[in-house]
C-alpha cells in the first residue's frame, strides 16, 4: 500500500474541500446579500442605490394585506393538493398493488412528474379554456359550462387539479412501493388469526406503509408550498389574487414592481417559515432517521 | 351451489369495477397529453371551436414549423401567411440544453467527489445530509433576488454563467444526496483490496469504484438535468434575450404576449418541452423514485 502519495494522504481533503468550499461560498454570499438587502429599501426603477431602513420592511409586511392573503392562499392551495393527492394516491396503490402489470402504470406515471409544470400550466389552460375539452364533457353530460377560471373559488379548485395530475403518480409510487415491501406472511398470519378486510388494512397494511406516507406527504407539502410556475401559466395569480402564492408574489414584488428591498424581506420571511416547516418534518416525520448513514 | 355464484358473480363485479376505476384514472392521466400533442397538429380553426375537435385527420405540422422561425406561407387550405415575426425556438432549446448539461456536469465532478469523501471517510454525517437536503429545499424564488443582485453588479446577467452558477447551488447537493446512497450500496472492501493493488485513494475512486455506479452515475444526470431543463424561476429573472432564456422562459413569454392567439404554435413548444422526458424516461424509471425523494427510498 503506498501511503506518501498526496492522493492517499490528503484523500479526504482532495475530495471534500473543494465542493465543500463551492458550496459554501455559493449559498453564504447571496444568503449575507439578501440579509442585508432585507433591511434596505432598494427600488429598481428608482435608480438610487439601497439604502439602510433599519425593520421598515417588517412593519410594511405587517399591513401588507396581499404578503398575509397569498401566504393564505399558499397554505390553503398546498394542504388541499397534498390531501387530494394523497387519497387518490393511496387508493390507486391500493388498487393496482393487486395487479402484477403494476410497471406498466409506474412508466406512465413517471412521465408526468417530469414534465415541465410550464408545460403543464399550458396544457391545463387549454384545457380549462371556455371552450375547452373540459367544458366539452361537461356539456356532453348535459351540465352547464363552468367558468373554471372566472371565479377565485374555481381558480383554486383549478390549480388544484393542476397539481394534483402532476404529483398525484408521486403518492402512488411511493406508497407502491411501501405496500410492495410489505411480506406475505404478514398477510398469511392475519389471515390464519381469522383478520380480513378492513381490519386487515388498519392493523396489518396501515402501519406497514405509515414510515412512506409520512415521508411522501412531507416531502410533497414542502414542494407545494413553493408553487409558481402553473399559477404563473394558468392565472397569474388572479382572478382578484384567488391564486396568488407566497413564491408568486415575492416575484412580482421583486421583479415586474422592482421593490427588492421589500421583496427580500418577505424572501427572507418565507426562508426562515419554510426551515421551521422543514426541520419540523425532520423531526417528526423521522426523516433524518430513514436517511442517516 | 346458490350461494357459491353469488360469490362468483360478486368478485367478477368487484374486479371489473376494479379495472373500470384503472380505466377512468389512466383517461384523467393520458388526455391532457393527449390533448396538447393534438392542439399542436391541429389547424388553427380547429383548435378550441365550437363543435370541439375531440379527433380529426385534418393534420399539420405548420405550428412546428413557425416554431422553429419558418417565415413563408403556411396553413395551406385557406392561404394564411404564418407569423412571419415570431421567433424561432432554436436558441432558447440550445441555451436549455447548453446551460443544463454544463451546470449538471460540472455539479456531477463536484458531487460524486464529495459524496466519496463523505461516504469513504464518515465526513460530517447527520448533520451535513440535513444541510445538504435543506440547501435543495431552498425555494427558487429565494435564490432568485440575491443572485440577480450579485450578477448585475458583475454585470453578468443575461449569459450562460450566471445561470450554470445558479443552478449549481442546487445541482450540487441533489447530485451529492444522490450518490451518497449509490456509494453506501458498494463494499467498502472494493476500494480496500484495490489500495492493496497499488491504487492510491484517489485512485482507487476513480478508476475501481466509479465505473461500479456508472449506469447511476447517468441516471443522476439524466434527473439532474431534467430539474434544471424545467427550471422557470430564477431562469426567468437572471436572463432577458434569447442569448440565455431557457425553453420555459420563452414559452412563458410567448403565451403572455400571444394572450391565446397561438395556442396551435404554444402546444407545439409543449410538445417539445416533454419530448427529453418521453425519451429519457424508460432509463431514469428505476432510479426516478430515488431522486424525487433526494435519495430517501432506494
């Protein structure tokens, strides 16, 4: 074994220093410029160079009625999506887990979670348009057109459907796979103590695939949480900001107003909530557990 | 006897039933693909009218073309004279394809280096994975305000590195949490008895353990390189031309100022957007699991 060589002493080094420093570089430096924006005032089509405003930016978010109406509309898109999402993933398993062609449902599905949401958004616009497909079976079944993106209730329901085609397959995979890791004789010995049907499914199926349900509505809801691209392509955020998300309006603050101090406020704002969220799923999700090495 | 058809005609109704709820789930899965594919062949007076067009012979690939720039008369039947100002796609699916690939490429030398470390010496564990995860959990539209600040104080927006820089902060950690778990998969007995051959550690990464994961290896670019082919966001805000707009910039842009006009055009983009996925997905399938889930489920 030679042992003099630099690429056997300082193995550990060569390997990790250099990613390590890339990256902490890459998330430090915009992380310190968007602290110190945050606490600026720095409008783009103004001209001026930013300037310190101390916590202004905190008590403009207070009375920000639209920064409080989208984080409502963020919460309330994401958690009816993931439920959504998750029942109709679960039934789905359930039902294919049966059937031995399940590969063939698992190729089809995995196409839609890749496909670009702005692609998405697009199809879904065609879709939902007045004088779409959608309306067009609506009629057919002799119902009355629906205005599917007019009203903010249904612009929600909307982009909810939206997202719940794109990720439902994620669901049902994951929990596949749970229900798929499930041994047989578990199922046997329920049967032999005389356990079928629902009882089989609460007491035996059930705890088995918690550990994946958990670890697929997590992760899903983390996502949902920062959707913009199908809002961005289907509703821009209307009608009267119905579908307004967190991620959608920090854009348009930042981006189509130029108020980046303002905006790195509430980028900053939703960082920090977002951590909160995400280590609280660490922890009691066990996450950290199912992952550790 | 009664009771046993009973039962027999029970389990037929409940797994036909069974199999007309799969039917019902794959239509509510396969139209919208369906669907766009369709807009994007259809001709314009087909598209969205009154009757709906649900199928149709009357076939084009007139939106294909004006896609890619073509100037000349199209549409036939009624001699409409296709957009002759509309941009082509080119560009925008270079600098998609440009900027993924090298972004995705350079995360991959990063990564696996550093996943090895980690994995190979115990580097950091518990802690650095959640560091890791949070970093890819980090939402677009946060990265996407101090990176287009630092960047036009270089005066580096609109071009390729700006946004290959961008990605890597994400690229980085999803390769790295990805191969940490292929890397876990291999002995540590394999680059043991190569050190005992004369490898160096280094080495013996390189030339005995990395072509052992090389069809993971290729998954991990496939999916990394998808993450970065559908990334809008912080595209959208770091560039401003076709120099170094991506695809979803630019078919956000053009459904924006076509305001529907073009819906035939728009679809027929759509229909190149999913064409890396529809290609690239009978390879990723068996690793697509693992990478959505950031390396959780094996």
């Amino acid at each position: 074994m030679r042992t003099d060589n630099i690429f056997d002493k300082y193995a550990k080094q060569i390997l990790i220093v250099p990613s390590l420093v890339i990256l902490i570089i890459l998330i430090m430096y915009p992380t310190v410029y968007l602290l110190r924006m945050s606490f600026s005032s720095y409008d783009l089509t103004s001209g001026n160079p930013p300037a310190f405003n101390r916590i202004d930016n905190l008590n403009i978010l207070i009375k920000d009625k639209y920064f409080w109406q989208s984080m409502i509309n963020t919460i309330l898109i994401s958690i009816s999506a993931v439920m959504v999402e998750f029942i109709l993933g679960l039934s789905l398993a359930l039902i294919v887990s049966g059937i031995k062609k399940s590969i063939f449902f698992k190729t089809i599905f995995i196409i839609s979670m890749m496909i670009p949401p702005i692609v998405i958004g697009l199809n879904f616009k065609l879709i939902y348009d007045q004088f779409g497909p959608l309306n067009g079976i609506f009629k057919m079944l002799g119902f009355s057109e629906v205005g599917w993106l007019t009203s903010p209730g249904m612009a929600r329901i909307s982009i909810i459907m939206a997202d719940v085609w794109q990720w439902t397959p994620f669901m049902f995979i994951i929990i596949l796979a749970g229900l798929q890791s499930v041994p047989d004789e578990y199922y046997d010995t329920a049967k032999v103590d005389g356990v079928g049907g629902i009882k089989m499914f609460l007491f035996v199926t059930w705890p088995m695939i918690l550990p994946s349900i958990t670890l697929a509505v997590a992760l899903r809801f983390i996502e949902a949480l920062k959707l913009f691209d199908i809002i961005l392509m289907i509703t821009f955020g209307g009608p009267s900001g119905a579908t307004e998300t967190l991620s959608l309006y920090i854009y348009r603050t930042a981006f189509r107003f130029g108020d980046l101090g303002y905006a790195s406020f509430m980028a900053f704002t939703m960082l920090i909530l977002l951590s909160i969220v995400i280590t609280l799923f660490l922890r009691f999700v066990g996450l950290r557990k199912r992952l550790e090495w | 006897m009664a009771t046993i058809s009973y039962w027999k005609i029970r389990k037929k109704l409940s797994v036909s039933i069974k199999y007309l709820l799969l039917f019902l789930v794959l239509i509510f899965f396969l139209f919208p693909v369906y669907w766009l594919i369709l807009t994007s062949v259809k001709y314009p007076g087909d598209i969205n009218s009154n009757p709906i067009v649900w199928i149709t012979t009357r076939l084009t690939v007139d939106n294909f073309k004006l896609l890619f720039g073509y100037k000349g008369a199209v549409w036939g039947e009624k001699g409409y004279v296709g957009r002759s100002y509309m941009q082509s796609i080119a560009p925008f699916l270079i600098n998609s394809i440009g900027i993924g690939t090298i972004s995705t490429l350079i995360a991959m030398i990063l990564g696996a280096n550093f996943a090895y470390g980690i994995v190979r010496f115990n580097f950091g564990r518990q802690n650095l994975y959640t560091w890791l995860l949070s970093l890819r959990m980090i939402p677009p539209v946060v990265i996407s305000i101090p990176m287009f600040l630092i960047f036009n104080t270089f005066r580096m927006l609109n071009t390729w590195t700006s946004l290959i820089i961008a990605y890597l902060l994400t690229n980085i950690p999803f390769v790295t949490l990805m191969l940490i778990g292929f890397f876990k998969d291999i002995p540590s007995d394999i680059p043991d008895a190569a050190r005992i051959d004369g490898y160096t550690q280094v080495g013996a990464f390189y030339k005995v353990v990395l072509p052992l994961i090389l069809p993971g290896l290729v998954a991990v670019f496939i999916i990394s390189f998808l993450f970065n082919w559908n990334e809008l966001l912080i595209a959208a805000t770091l560039t401003t031309s076709d120099a170094s707009q991506t695809f979803p910039v630019f078919t956000a842009n053009f459904v924006q100022v076509e305001r529907g006009t073009a819906w035939g055009i728009a679809a027929a983009g759509g229909v190149v957007g999913i064409l890396p996925v529809v290609l690239l997905s009978s390879y990723i399938q068996k690793y697509m699991l693992r990478g959505l889930s950031m390396g959780a489920i094996r």
